[in-house]
C-alpha cells in the first residue's frame, strides 16, 4: 500500500515530459510545495503504521515451549559401546544434571568402580586412578515418575538421602522392582530411572561379567579398570 501511495504524484509528474526532475522544476512554487507536503504526510504515516504492527507482534508472540524430546548418548567405552536414550519429559532436572556433566565432559575417562552381576553396574564418579570427580549440588529425586528400574533402564546412584544424587548412575542388569519409588519416606522414594539402554545391552551385561575385588574400602570393585572414555550426545 505504501509503495503505491508514494510513486502516484511521481507518475502524474512524469505525464508529457522526459524526466521527472525537469517536470518538478518546471511546476510554480505553489504548485510543488502542496506535492511535498503531502509525501512528508505519507511517509509519516507509514512509519506509524509500521511501528503499530510491530509492537501488535511483540505482544501476540508466543512463548518458546522447552523441547522434552528424547536425547540419545553414546558412551564409548573400553569394553564397547553403550548408547542410552534420555527422557527429560519424565526427570527433567535429572536428564538436565546428567547432560551438564555430558557437555563439559566429566565423565570422560571415569570408570565403572561399582559392578555386581545380576544386579547393575555403577560408575561416573571417579577417574582411573580411582580419586573422586568434582560434583555439582544435588539434583532433587524425581523417581515418582512412573519409570521402572527394569533391566537396561538408567537411573541415578545416590546415599541414603532420597536427594543426594550428583553424578554417579548405574545401568540395571535385571528388573530391580524393589528400588521403584513407592512413598516419599527415605526407604521408599526410590531411584530415579532417567533413560535406558537403545544400544550395546550386549555390553553392558559383559561388564556385569568381569571380575570383582575389594579396593580403598569399596566392594564389588573391577580388578581391571572397566573405563568410559567418552560420553557425547
């Protein structure tokens, strides 16, 4: 509209003549100022017009919903690799823990210090030479969220405060029903499953098989470092 408004008296002028700056010379002064001021008045009110849709637009803008999709993590370990699919839908504060550790790569180069076959294997918590990794604050337990710690699942290591998990996770070898959330006393809130195996099941259970010693006051501890070397999304 405003294109069209404002090349009107530009093709009037150029009726009869070869240019429009000789035409626009050529017209009285009395002539040309009704001209200018017309324009002035024209661009004034586009420019409105523009910054009234704008601000319209500003306001019926809708909020940015957080994407809850499922997030895929490859663990490359020396025994193979394990790929696990996260779920931030269901532990949204704990796939977000998780993935902080992910992305800044702690877990690079941590071992599975804790493997008891038939049950899970636990690790992220400590290097090769079996020091502990710096942890950030806990992450609120949020194993009422209906997933089970069925076998291949993912959930989060923790003492025996319902709300101490940091970064240490384990991978169930088998369903381990009685770590479910039940009630919110400290015996029955559970362990909070946050994803499960996708990929390499296969070597997960074979880390379930090594064998096992007693190490620094740790139990159930691999005699040969079980590592993960990287763990990337």
């Amino acid at each position: 509209m405003v294109k069209s408004l404002t090349t009107e008296p530009v093709l009037r002028l150029r009726v009869g003549h070869v240019g429009s700056t000789d035409a626009a010379a050529k017209c009285p002064a009395h002539t040309r100022r009704p001209l200018i001021l017309r324009c002035v008045c024209l661009v004034f009110a586009a420019f409105s017009v523009s910054v009234l849709i704008s601000a319209l637009s500003a306001c019926r803008t809708t909020p940015v919903q957080p994407d809850n999709s499922p997030v895929d993590v490859r663990i490359e370990t020396s025994k193979g690799v394990i790929v696990i699919r996260l779920y931030p839908e269901s532990a949204p504060l704990t796939v977000k823990n998780f993935l902080g550790y992910v992305d800044r790569g702690a877990y690079d180069n941590t071992i599975f210090h804790r493997v008891m076959d038939g049950f899970m294997v636990q690790g992220g918590g400590f290097d090769t030479e079996f020091k502990m990794r710096p942890m950030d604050a806990p992450v609120p337990n949020e194993a009422a969220n209906n997933l089970k710690n069925t076998r291949g699942t993912v959930a989060m290591a923790r003492t025996q405060d319902p709300h101490s998990a940091t970064q240490q996770f384990f991978i169930n070898l088998v369903d381990n029903p009685f770590l479910d959330h039940r009630n919110t006393s400290r015996q029955g809130f559970g362990y909070c499953v946050f994803g499960e195996v996708i990929e390499g099941m296969d070597v997960v259970d074979a880390i379930g098989k090594v064998t096992v010693g007693n190490f620094q006051g740790h139990q159930n501890v691999p005699v040969e470092n079980v590592v993960m070397l990287k763990i990337t999304r």
